[in-house]
C-alpha cells in the first residue's frame, strides 16, 4: 500500500471498529441470562391463568394492564383455539408465536420488533390449555438484530468511526500532498515553488517540514540567482578587456612586421573563441533566469529549421559533409523567441556536423505527434559519428561537460552548446535528450509545443535529398 493516506485511514478505522466490536461483544458478555426472562415468563403465565380462573375476564384484563404498566411487558393469553381471553386486540406477531410460528418475516434490521417469549399450561382442572405470549421490553436492545445479535449497531458503529477516521487521516495528510507539489515544482526548475505553510495555525512535525522546506527553497532561489547574477556580471566586465584587446590587436598588426602576421593571427583567434565563450555564458545566464518569461511571439519552426540546415550545409562541405532534411508542408507554428529557438537548433546541427564521419551526412528530420493531449513537433539530428556512452547521455547537456578534454581541444568546443540549447527548449516548455543510434551515431531529439489549433493530419512527409554544395532546400 503507497498511499499514507490510505494505511493512516485505514489502521484508525480498523482500531475503531475493532474497540466498538469488543465493547459490545463484552455488553452482551455480562448482559442478564436468559434464566431472568424464564422465570419472569413461568411467574407471569402461573399468576394470568390464576388470575383469569379465580376472576374471570375482568382481573385477567387487570392483570395484564399492570404488567405493561409496571413491568413494560405486552403479555397475551391464548386458548386452545387460539383466541386472546383478555379480548384485548392482540398483534399479528402474538397471534403467530401463540400458533408455534416464528414472527413476521418483515421484522425490521434497524428497529426490529421487541423479542417475545412463549410459553404454556393446562388449566386447573387439567380440561384446557393457555398459551402465554410476552413481548419484551425493547430498551437499548432497539439496536440488536435477528437473534439478539448486535448487527445494526456494529455497522452504524463502524461507518460512524470510518468517517472520524477519514477526516483525521485527511487533516493530517493533506500538507504532505502540499509539499509533494511544491517538490515537484522546485524539481521542474520552478524555483518559486512553496508549500504555503501555515504562519500560527498548526505547529505539529508536519507544519514545522512545510517551513523548513519553504525556508530551503527560498534559500536554493538566492543562491542560483546570484550565481545567474555572478556569472551574467563576470561575462560583461570580461567584455571591456577584451575589446581593448582587440584594438591593441588592430594596432600591433600596423606596426609589425609580416615575421610576426602569424602571431597576430592566434591572438586574434584566441581573443574571436574568448568572444563567443563570453556571448555563450551570457546566454546560459539570462536561460538560467528564472524571471524570464517565454514571448507570445508566433515561431515557423519549419521555416527557422531550413534556415540552419542550409548554413550547416555550407558548414559541412570543409568536412566533404552533407545535411540531409525532410520538412514535412504544414504549418509548424510554436511560440517563443525566434533567436533563441535559433541558437538552440544551431548547437545541435552544428554538433552533429562537428562530430559525424568525414564524407557521411547529417541527418535532420522534422515531425509531429500527440504526447499528452497535445500536439508536438519533434526534431530528430542524427549523424554518423562515434556515439557517446550511455552513462554519458544525460550528462552532455550539463555546462562545460566534455567527453574528454583532447577531444575538446580538437574540435574547439567547451562544453556550452547542447546546455544552451537543454535550457532554450525548457524555457519554450519543450524537452531534449540525446540517443545512441543501432547503426551508429548519436540522435538528438527535440520536442516542442505546437500551437493550439494546428492541424497535423494534412502534413504530407517529403523523401529525403542529398544538398551536395547547394543551400538545403524546404519542402
């Protein structure tokens, strides 16, 4: 059983109901013997037929008129044909078990008629025969059923105790429900996620967690914002040096000679890949913000996809690399940042280029499907390089993550990209992850929000074609 809910709710109720099981099975343990009833029923039948014989009609009337109001008995008697000699009007259950049969079968379960006792004798004179009925008083036994058995008041006993235990279990477990959402949001990356914990009302174990967590996730909030706030401040004060350099660097090629062109050109290399790793870390930073919002701002995917494949061709043919696409007609609308979406489908395509075999070709496809109730695009890149092992998979969108430091020398890459790209489709309300393909190579796939109203039945795919030096194309 996973619920806490369901095991406190349970073990109460069943504590409950087990304690109103024994209370009344130890009531009816000490409860009067039926020895108290026989001899009341012997004494009552011997004083009726005394009384009828001695007085007639008239003290027998008398007789049981006092046992009802004295004793609260409904006591008949009956002759051998079944008559009530009192002529009082006897119930159809005294007539019944006057005759030796069992009262009425309709007797009711909650309020079930009061139990009788029978019993009879001859006469005097040994000529007749009387048949006493007694209908007990009801008194706390209202809630015995058949047989004396205490069925109704053990079931109103138990439902009772199941609805105590019920709210008791829901009051105690409705904050961890509360902290259990706010887990998952500040696990999603909501960092503004809190229990809402009560100020004064409760100040059990529970509330106190819901404060500490509350107190945890405020604390987790300012530190990654200032590390956001760090890191964006570092990145612009590295700007102003850099620039400086530059213009140092523009001024030592006037004066130097051509001996020293060469290097010239490294620092001026070094100083464009410090540039960019600045404008990099400067967009993980504004990602990692958690203030930002994405922009209602209506995105072709289709159209910004063909855009980066045909620079990526370009791109590829250093490498005699060629990007294969299929982008189905349709309209591929997503709403967010158009240089963002940009910058994340970019590092990607760039990546697999980067990575594939030299003479292969990258692989880019675009598609949709419903995940969720929802309509999505998804972009497959796919290339045909050594792959990356399985361990290593999540890891690649970590910043500045790099399979190994060579590798990193030889292809220039300082382990940005793909985080850039993980915290961009994040931020649009998309997923990415990356997997080793069965014919080699790695497959990264993004998945993006279509918007509503988007028809994907009409989407018509197109084959693949091969760009050999001209721009890709858009189908």
């Amino acid at each position: 059983m996973k619920s806490l809910f369901l095991r406190i709710f349970l073990s109460f109720w069943m504590a409950q109901a087990l304690f109103v099981v024994l209370a009344i099975l130890v009531t009816l343990a000490f409860r009067p013997r039926s020895s108290t009833w026989e001899g009341l029923r012997t004494t009552s039948l011997n004083d009726a037929v005394s009384a009828y014989e001695e007085g007639g009609e008239p003290q027998l009337r008398q007789y049981m008129e006092s046992l009802e109001s004295t004793q609260h008995l409904r006591a008949f008697l009956f002759d051998e044909q079944g008559n009530e000699i009192s002529h009082r009007a006897a119930p159809d259950w005294a007539i019944r078990v006057a005759a030796g049969g069992p009262r009425s079968p309709h007797d009711g379960f909650l309020f079930p008629a009061p139990p009788v006792q029978r019993d009879s004798r001859a006469s005097s004179d040994g000529k007749h025969r009387y048949t006493l009925v007694l209908g007990l008083p009801p008194g706390p036994r209202v809630f015995l059923g058949p047989r004396g058995m205490p069925v109704p008041g053990l079931i109103i006993a138990i439902i009772s105790s199941g609805l105590v235990c019920y709210f008791l279990s829901w009051y105690l477990t409705k904050p961890i429900v509360r902290l259990r959402t706010a887990t998952r949001q500040l696990a999603a990356g909501d960092l503004t996620a809190r229990t809402g914990a009560p100020a004064s009302g409760r100040r059990d174990e529970v509330a106190s967690l819901m404060r500490d967590f509350d107190a945890m996730a405020e604390r987790i909030e300012t530190l990654v914002k200032a590390q956001s706030r760090l890191l964006n401040d570092i990145s612009h004060e590295l700007r102003s040096p850099l620039a400086r350099l530059n213009v140092a660097l523009g001024l030592a090629r006037q004066r130097a000679g051509m001996e020293r062109a060469d290097m010239l050109d490294r620092i001026e290399m070094e100083a464009s890949r410090l540039n960019e790793l600045i404008g990099r870390i400067l967009t993980l930073a504004r990602l990692e913000d958690g203030e930002q919002r994405v922009p209602q701002t209506p995105v072709q995917l289709g159209e910004l996809v063909a855009n980066v494949a045909e620079d990526a061709e370009f791109e590829a043919q250093e490498r005699h690399c060629h990007v294969h696409t299929v982008i189905p007609e349709g309209d591929w609308g997503v709403r967010g940042n158009d240089s963002l979406l940009h910058s994340a489908v970019e590092n990607v395509i760039r990546n697999a280029i980067r990575y594939t075999a030299e003479g292969t070709s990258v692989e880019i496809e675009l598609t949709s499907e419903e995940s969720g109730g929802r309509s999505e695009a998804v972009l497959r890149v796919s290339d045909s390089g050594p792959g990356v092992p399985e361990d290593a998979l999540r890891k690649l969108f970590e910043p500045f993550y790099r399979l190994d430091d060579a590798r990193g020398r030889l292809t220039g890459g300082v382990g940005l990209g793909l985080a850039i790209t993980e915290r961009a489709v994040r931020f649009h309300g998309g997923k990415v992850s990356a997997s080793n393909r069965p014919e080699g190579g790695l497959m990264v796939e993004i998945r993006l929000p279509l918007i509503s109203g988007v028809r994907t039945s009409d989407l018509r795919p197109q084959p693949l074609h091969t760009n050999t030096g001209t721009p890709t194309s858009k189908v």
